[in-house]
C-alpha cells in the first residue's frame, strides 16, 4: 500500500485527522481478501463486465491509450482519494474494479473516491473497440511476451515506428491523469494484489513519483 499525500501544508494534519483513515485502509484490505478468493479471468476487449467504466487514457500525446476502468465521484462531488488499483498476472482489471468498487460502496465513499483500474493487456485492442464509442480512436498498447514484461516495468511492444512505454511509466502517468483532472485530492493511494502488489512496490523505489 503506497499513499501519497496531496493536501496544502497548511490543511494537511487538519484534513487528515477529519478523514476516517481506518476506513480506507479497511476498504483496501477488503479488496485484498477478495481478490485471495476469487478466481482470475483473462481481459477481453470489448470488456465483458463494467463497459460504462471503460475509459482510454491517452498516453504518448494521443498517440496510444491504456485500457482502464474507472469510477469518478458524480458531478458536484469533490472527491478526497484516488485509489489506483493494479490487477495481478490474470490482467482481470474488470474482477479488480468491482472488488474495490463495491467495497467502497460498502463504506459509503461513492461520493469521496475515484478509482482507476489500468489493464496491462497482452492482445490488440482499439479505444473504440474498448469504450464502445466511435469518439475515441487509438491504438492500445500491450504487453504480450510475459508477464514478468510489465512487472518488471518493461517497455511495451514496439508497433512501427512506436517504441513502447514502460509500465512504471504509465503509472506515473496515471498519476499525474488524476492530479489533473481531480484538483481537490488530498490523497493517492496505489494499491495491488500479488503480481500488481510486486510491481507496485518496485514502482515506489524507481519512480520518481513513487
């Protein structure tokens, strides 16, 4: 578990102390327990569950995308926590999605948490293909040789002229996406489970952001 504070200074310890901590952390160990039980799948694109929560995140200046699924607050919420969640070696960013949406939901944090769930995937996949919508175009990148390539943080596969990106990267990028779009954070919290928690942990030391 990697939680990075993003509160001012100054509202820092105030703001902490208003937010139920053990709530969060109970929230994380829920999805955790979940995902020790429960059985992976593989990713499939079009997304089989949760195709209202698929987004493309643009990466490289549009050029390419990262498959995620994502819950964002409803319109007039500021939400206080980001919670990136990385799947483990099965790619099922759907199963991990719905474990820590509804473990959120079970604690009432719809209105407080954002989540984003990337999938690292290893076969081609379209953003139009992946959103259902004709308005997003782009090539989604992949991982295909093993999974070691994106725990690791190795680059992607090459296509053409495009040289991949790392996987460290794309978290990093990620976590700029939700600073960006989500200007009241006080928290971003990176989470994962197995593969996910290895690369997570190896994320925190070689990154900058970490």
């Amino acid at each position: 578990l990697k939680i990075r504070n993003t509160a001012p200074a100054g509202q820092s310890r105030r703001r902490r102390a208003a937010m139920d901590r053990s709530m969060l952390q109970r929230l994380v160990a829920g999805v955790s327990l979940a995902t020790f039980c429960t059985r992976s799948s593989a990713i499939s694109c079009p997304p089989l569950a949760y195709q209202d929560a698929a987004v493309a995140v643009e990466l490289a200046d549009g050029r390419v995308f990262i498959p995620v699924f994502r819950h964002e607050p409803p319109k007039g919420k500021t939400p206080r926590t980001a919670i990136i969640g990385l799947h483990g070696a099965g790619r099922n960013g759907d199963n991990y999605f719905g474990w820590i949406t509804n473990a959120m939901k079970n604690h009432g944090l719809e209105d407080d948490v954002v989540v984003i769930v990337p999938v690292f995937a290893d076969t081609d996949c379209e953003a139009a293909v992946w959103t259902g919508s004709d308005k997003y175009s782009g090539e989604g990148i992949k991982w295909s040789h093993s999974t070691r390539q994106w725990v690791f943080g190795q680059k992607s596969d090459e296509s053409g002229d495009w040289k991949g990106i790392t996987s460290y990267q794309v978290i990093d990028d990620l976590v700029q996406y939700v600073e960006v779009h989500y200007k009241g954070l006080e928290k971003i919290v990176i989470t994962g489970f197995s593969a996910g928690a290895q690369m997570g942990n190896r994320w925190s030391i070689f990154s900058p952001q970490g």
